[in-house]
C-alpha cells in the first residue's frame, strides 16, 4: 500500500482510533485497581463532521464490537456508549447534561460550544510533522483562472473533510474580504464532494473551472498522479487550522491517578510498539499536546467572518 493510499484509508478509521486510545485507557484502569472491575459505562461523544466518507450506524456498531471485545480480552468488562452528534447543539446539550469521558470534535466547533467548563482538550494530532491543515483552491494553469475574483459565475467542487466549518468559513471570509459575496451567491454552483478525486480530478480534466481541497489531499493526488501538480495551481492558501481535538472530562475518572496515567499513556503512542502501529496505520506521526495557541488562527478566522458577514449579505453560517 503505498503512502498516499494509506493516508487515505486512516481518515475513514476514526472510530477505531478512538477505541484504541480507550484500550490503553482500560490497560492503566486495571493495572491501577488491580482488582477484577464492575461494568462501567464509558461514553464517547463525536461529532459527525469528524467522520466524513464513513457510514455513522457501521462507524458506531464496530466501534462498540471492536472496543467491548478487546475489553473481555484484557479482563475489563463494561459497556461502551458512543454516540455520534450531527447537530452541534445536541452535542452541547448532551455534554453538559450527563457524564461523557472522551468528546471527539472539530477545533471550530470546541471554540464555539459551551462546554469549557465539563470538557478539556487534551491532545490534537500531528501529521507528517504538522498540527493542523491549510486550504487550497485550485484552477488549472492554462485556464486563465488566476485568482478567485476570476472564477465569478464558474463552478465550484468543494470536499467536505474533518474540518469542514472551517475550510468552509475560510472560503467565505476570503470572497467577503474581497467584496465578492458569499460562496453560494459568487459561483454558478458549489457541489460537495467526499473524495479528494472527485474533487481534484474533475479539474485537472477542464470540466470544473475550480476546486477547494486541503493541502494533505492534494498532496496525496499529486503523489498518485504528479501530472496534477504540474497542472494545477493554488490560487488562494489559507493559514493552518488545528483539525480535530480530543477532549477528556474534567470529573466523573476513578481516580485523578487513573486519569493522569491515562493521559500519559495518549501522550507515549508513539513509543509503545503497538502504538506505532497504530501511528503508521492512521498515518499520524504521534498525538502531541493540546496547546491553547494552536486555536489562535481559527480564533481570528471566527472573528473575521463574524465581522464580514455583519457587513454583507450573509451566506449559510458554519454549524456552531
């Protein structure tokens, strides 16, 4: 399998990663009580926009096989309980109102629920050295479209990925800034796509004047074809934006042992032989710490918008 293909396959495997980081959290559990333990209950809470290409019932129901019976084989026996929330008020709602251990959601959507208090971000993800992604839109090079103002009345592919409020705001702010209105209003049409090929290839073949894609998926098609890097350009670069953040509950742990070895053990996936695995089968270099300065450039990105959209006609605004 070569890298760009398995870059692909570990963004449909959310769900499992999630699982495993709760299979180190069950190894420290028992080896801290060091008794047989009663059931328990842990709750996951992901957001749906987290999950792009993956079918959220199958998602759900192999992550609980996958995870409940890992645990019978390690001699943890409880119930898992994850729930995927497609609208961001649900998921507040569901934070706030009852215990959830791990949340999984998208840096736009951490800054803009009301959950600081229950909930703390813990870890983000780096990836070929990088924490985060940046946004492209690209033309082709022989098109004639050089800039975003030129692609006025064209088409538009847009691919939905895990961090889809804000490559979508991103977008917006930059057609706002300029005076050009809106996504849904400057192009004849915008379709959302689910595969960087669906969205990147429909140009470089002259049938879509211009697509928006982050820059890991162009570089995975530029590794499957480098023609397409020859042929197509970036006519707009956004800054990198934190992706997706995981969230640990501040109350509601065994122990403040349990969760701070729980934590340690996220923190050294990368140096456990297993854990290296799973880096390699995700395609992440290791889960490095949460720091809140990796928000700032969605934090100004929430702020322009907000200011621009103020000023002009608004278009549909980025879920909370």
């Amino acid at each position: 399998m070569t890298r760009a293909q398995t870059h692909l396959s570990g963004r449909r495997l959310w769900p499992l990663l999630v699982g495993l980081l709760w299979l180190a959290f069950c190894r420290v559990w028992s080896a801290e009580t060091n008794q047989v333990p009663v059931p328990v209950i842990f709750r996951v809470g992901m957001a749906k926009v987290c999950f792009r290409n993956v079918n959220i019932n199958d998602a759900t129901a192999a992550y609980k096989v996958f995870l409940e019976n890992q645990g019978r084989r390690i001699g943890i026996t409880y119930q898992a309980d994850p729930k995927v929330y497609d609208d961001s008020r649900d998921f507040e709602a569901a934070i706030r109102q009852q215990p959830m251990h791990m949340a999984v959601m998208e840096a736009w959507q951490f800054l803009a629920l009301d959950i600081h208090r229950q909930m703390k971000p813990y870890f983000v993800m780096m990836e070929n050295g990088k924490v985060g992604r940046k946004y492209l839109v690209l033309t082709r090079r022989d098109s004639g479209f050089n800039s975003l103002s030129s692609l006025q009345g064209k088409s538009l592919l847009r691919l939905e990925v895990a961090n889809a409020n804000t490559g979508r705001a991103w977008l917006d702010t930059q057609l706002l800034s300029e005076k050009l209105g809106p996504a849904e209003t400057f192009f004849d049409s915008v379709e959302v796509v689910n595969k960087p090929t669906a969205a990147v290839l429909p140009v470089f073949f002259g049938k879509k004047a211009a697509c928006v894609v982050d820059a890991p998926s162009f570089e995975m098609m530029k590794e499957l074809n480098p023609q397409v890097g020859e042929m197509l350009q970036a006519v707009a670069v956004s800054d990198t934006f934190a992706d997706v953040v995981i969230c640990l509950s501040e109350d509601g742990w065994a122990s403040p042992k349990v969760k701070a070895d729980a934590v340690r053990s996220m923190g050294e996936l990368d140096k456990d032989p297993a854990g290296r695995q799973i880096c390699t089968l995700f395609k992440i270099d290791r889960m490095i710490p949460f720091e809140d300065s990796q928000l700032d450039t969605t934090r100004k990105l929430q702020a322009a918008y907000e200011a621009l959209r103020k000023q002009s006609t608004p278009g549909p605004a980025p879920e909370k």
